[in-house]
C-alpha cells in the first residue's frame, strides 16, 4: 500500500532529468504499471460487489447502491453517446467533453477519499477507531492535500481536462500573473499540513507507523505534483500508487469470506477470492488483456501515445478507428463512473455489513 514511498525515487531516479512520456526508463516502468494495473484497479470493486461471498447478502440488503445506481449510471453513459448529433441539444464531442471535464473532478475527489481510507483503515488497525478529532484530521488532509492542492497543481500547469474551455475563463486574472508565488504559498501550506499531521501522530500512546509512512508519502507526490516541469513523473507516481493501492485492497478484502453453501461456480470463485495472490493475478490478466479496449476512452495529455500497441499492435489501432468507438467510450467513462460509486459502497466502513464482508482488511 505504501508504494509511494519507493515509487517516488524509483521514478524520479529512471527520468534522469527527462520528463516526457514516450520513451525512456520511466515510460517503460509507466508502461508495466499501466498494463499490469489500471484496468484491473478500475473493475475490483465491481468483482467484489459481485463475484464474492463476501458481499453476496449486500446485494439483497442494499440494492440501490450496488444494482440500481450502477445500472442507471451505464444506462445514462450510453444514451448520452450513443445517440447522433442531432438527436440531442449538443454534438457527442460537445457531450464527449463535458463527460470528460465532469470524470476529471469526480476522479479528483475519488483519489482524495482513497487516502482517507487508506490513513483511516490504518486508524483502525492502530486502535484508534473511536478517534474523532483524528478522524477529521484524516479527512482534510486526503481531501486537502490529496484532493485540493493537486487541483490546483493541475491548474497551474494547465492540465486540468479541457481547462482552457471552463478553467481558464473562470480563473481570476491574479491565478496566470502570480504562478510561482501560488506554487510557492502551496509548497508552504503542504509542509506546515504534513508537519502538523506527524506532530499529531507522534503525540499518540497508541501511534502508527504505517500511518506516518503514507502521510510522508502522500505529501511526497504532492510536492512533485507542484514543481513546474514534472507533470509526466508526478502522474507516473500519482496513478501508479493509487492504482497498486487499490488491488491490494481488492485482493485483501475476501480471503476470509465464508464457503458458499452450494453451486459448483460459486465454489470455485471462493477458492479464487480466498487466496489473495490468484485473485492479484486475475487483476494483472484482466488489466493486460482490456488494456487496449480501455484506452479508447483514455484522456492522455498528449493524445497520441498508446500503451495497448505495443501489446497487441494492430489490433488496438483498429479498435480506436472501427465503428465501435462510441461504444467503447461508453463502456469507458460508465465503468469508471460506476468505479467511483462502487469504490464507496464496498468501502463503506460506517455500515456494519461492509465491515463484516471486509473483515480481510480490518484483521491481521
């Protein structure tokens, strides 16, 4: 989990002063991560929702969240993309982008509330479960550090989804005169936050060392995030830590659901779920085979660099120039959407049947 902790110099020791995505030591590493990773991060709590034991009553109990939202939600995706543009009062690439521009900040805040989880499963585990003013800590931290000041990385390098169509005419006069003096008040603000929070940890009887490891970890991207020049190591560290983070979740939360009553599928994918290495390597092959499907629908910040090609070559190119595109965006932006909503169903730690079918994370 605390993979930014030796991502960080592994990746800013494999750019060697060379920040462009393409080629070199770091895209190569970027490009294991992405393959091995980021589909299968995007679809683990939807196998945990639905493929295991664990969370088989949840689905009976709270319906709404884990079947109905979700439906409504892929529903909404493929009538808005599907549909001509006449059919609707805007163009699909006018609605492409606004789906865009509104996954950017659903995905900002997403990475905000998996660091919350994250210091607050360790919260747990250190006893301090009942610690509310801790608890609060927590959350302006993830939500501040991990969520606003990187926003405001992105403004400042102008990579924010399609920012020059709503950012940059909302953005006030003195946010493009006064760059480097934000960066810098932002630069302080993160140091004094992140002493804060280790101040306060260290106060503890009862403190965590997990906990200070990911606070330095965090604040680590976050500084990087905030140095001009370095926007394609940071999103190499900042993507990479959260998608790892995410599969080890997915491949803890099971193995200790209990044995299925009957059904010979529902048996095997229990023997796959209990053992948390079978269930990691079913992320990696999933993530590597749709690799290519996926990435039709990705937002990269040059828009012409694919992983999947050098995969499976020809075949990827062909996805992204077939009829099929406006399905696949659909597919792209609903399984993401629905990753966000799922992320907090299963997660959601206040409701004591999710503690129980996630009994993996909170016991030793």
């Amino acid at each position: 989990m605390l993979s930014a902790l030796w991502l960080a110099p592994l990746a800013l020791w494999l750019s060697n002063g060379q920040f462009e995505r393409g080629s070199g030591p770091l895209d190569t590493l970027y490009f294991f991560i992405s393959a091995a990773f980021w589909i299968g991060h995007r679809l683990g709590s939807a196998w945990l929702a639905y493929a295991t034991e664990a969370y088989r009553p949840l689905l009976f109990s709270a319906p709404i969240r884990f079947i109905l939202l979700p439906f409504l939600v892929t529903l909404a995706c493929f009538a808005i993309l599907l549909q001509g543009d006449t059919a609707l009062p805007f163009t699909r690439v006018e609605r492409l982008i606004g789906l865009a521009i509104f996954d950017y900040g659903a995905s900002t805040y997403h990475f905000g509330a998996q660091h919350f989880g994250a210091l607050s499963l360790y919260r747990v585990r250190a006893g301090q479960s009942a610690n509310l003013a801790m608890r609060l800590r927590d959350r302006l931290f993830a939500f501040g550090v991990g969520g606003v000041l990187v926003f405001l990385a992105d403004s400042l390098a102008g990579t924010a989804a399609y920012q020059k169509l709503w950012l940059d005419r909302l953005a006030p006069a003195w946010l493009t005169l006064g760059i480097e003096p934000i960066r810098d008040g932002a630069l302080l603000l993160l140091s004094a936050t992140t002493l804060a929070m280790l101040l306060a940890e260290l106060r503890l009887p009862q403190r965590s060392l997990p906990r200070i490891l990911y606070i330095v970890g965090l604040a680590t991207m976050v500084a990087i995030a905030l140095q001009p020049r370095s926007l394609f190591l940071f999103l190499v560290i900042w993507t990479s830590q959260h998608w790892m983070l995410a599969s080890g979740l997915t491949s803890r939360v099971p193995r200790l659901e209990p044995p299925p009553a009957s059904g010979r599928m529902r048996h095997l994918l229990h023997a796959l779920n209990s053992r948390g290495w079978s269930l990691m390597l079913l992320i990696v092959l999933v993530s590597v085979i749709l690799l290519p499907v996926f990435e039709v629908e990705a937002n990269w910040p040059d828009g012409t660099i694919y992983y999947g090609d050098r995969i499976f070559g020809h075949l990827a190119i062909v996805l992204r120039t077939s009829s099929f595109v406006p399905i696949l965006l659909a597919l792209g932006f609903s399984s993401g959407f629905v990753h966000y909503l799922l992320d907090r169903s299963v997660y959601r730690m206040s409701d004591p049947r999710v503690r129980l079918a996630a009994s993996g994370l909170l016991t030793a």
